[in-house]
C-alpha cells in the first residue's frame, strides 16, 4: 500500500481497488497528497465507485444509450459513498473539487447535493467552470417539474455564468434545450429564445 500504488490504480481506473488501497492507506495513518486525492475524487465521480465495464457489445451499448435519456429521472449516486467521503477527507475544498463532485452527483442523478454544493461554492465565492453549469442546467428539470419554475432556474444559472465571466459552449444550451419536458406553446417560445440566443453569439 502507497501512494503511488495508487496512483498506478486511479491511472488504470481500477476503481474498486483504487478505494480499497485509499482506505487502507487511511488505517494506517499514511499521508496523502491533496493532488492524489482529488484525482481519486474524479475517478470515483465519473464511475460512481464502480469500475468500468470493459468490452461492451453493439446490443449494451445500445441499452446503455437508451437507459441515459430515462436515466435522468432516476438517482443512482452512491450517497454518503467513498466519493463524498474523500471531498470531506480533503484538508481544503477548492473549487475543483466541488466541481467534480457536482458533476458526479448531475451525472447519476442526486440533485438536491448537487445544487447544495453550488450554493455552498456560491456562498464562499468560488468559480465554477462551465461544465459544472452545463450538468446544473441538465438537472434542472428533476428539480423543478413546471414550465416557469424550470425556465427561472436555468435564466439564474445563465445570468449567475454572465456575472462570472463564464462564456457557454454548445453543450450549454444543449442541456438547456433538454431541460424541458413538456412540448407545448410556452415551452416553444422558450426554446425559440434559446435558439436564437445561440445565434446572436454565432453559436453553430
């Protein structure tokens, strides 16, 4: 057990081994560094502590694919899991590192963590990247089930990025576009607005 074993695990993406040796090296009082841990933070947010399957089929691929667009009514996160356990394990909680648990969280589906992690990073004045706004605007419509509550989140997510200085991608109104769930007039206007946003900055 050491920490470069570790390391040699999270490259690897062993997760479950990765977690295993982080633990041990816990017990045994070992001292990390706050770069290892947050790369080990990052592995376990985009596997959700689990390992990766290897050698997926044409057939899984397609039912993982169809599950996603389901998937974003369900939780999956592992709360109170090895992922949060290491944020808290952290001397100092930067900004990368609520970031990458934020977007673990969006990912499988815990919205009321991930918005609270904002909040706490709003309140403490830290920057968010636009990826982590992107996986905020795409949780939006578990939050908030009606049309007006749904669209007066995701304009105080596009004004809180504006006041930031931090400019939206594709991906941005993308998820802003799927934030909606139903097809009706009001919600046509909106994503009429949402186009046409996109083509006042020459967003393809």
């Amino acid at each position: 057990a050491s920490e470069e074993g570790l390391l040699e695990r999270i490259e690897m993406r062993k997760v479950k081994d990765a977690i295993e040796m982080y633990e041990e090296l816990k017990s045994q009082g070992l001292e990390l560094s706050e770069e290892s841990k947050i790369s080990l933070l990052h592995l376990c947010c985009v596997y959700n502590c689990e390992d990766p399957q290897d050698n997926i089929n044409s057939e899984t691929l397609k039912y993982n694919s169809e599950f996603k667009q389901l998937q974003i009514l369900y939780k999956t996160w592992k709360d109170n899991g090895p992922a949060e356990q290491i944020f808290e394990d952290l001397q100092e909680k930067t900004a990368e590192a609520y970031c990458s648990l934020i977007r673990g969280m969006a990912k499988y589906v815990n919205a009321d963590k991930a918005y609270g992690l904002y909040n706490e990073m709003c309140k403490a004045n830290l920057p968010v990247d636009v990826q982590t706004f992107n996986a905020l605007i795409g949780l939006s419509r578990v939050l908030y089930t009606s049309t007006d509550e749904n669209l007066k989140n995701i304009k105080a997510l596009f004004e809180s990025m504006n006041k930031r200085g931090v400019k939206p991608n594709q991906e941005t109104f993308m998820k802003a576009i799927q934030a909606f769930r139903f097809l009706d007039r009001k919600t046509i206007d909106i994503l009429y607005k949402i186009f046409y946003e996109m083509k006042s900055i020459n967003m393809e």
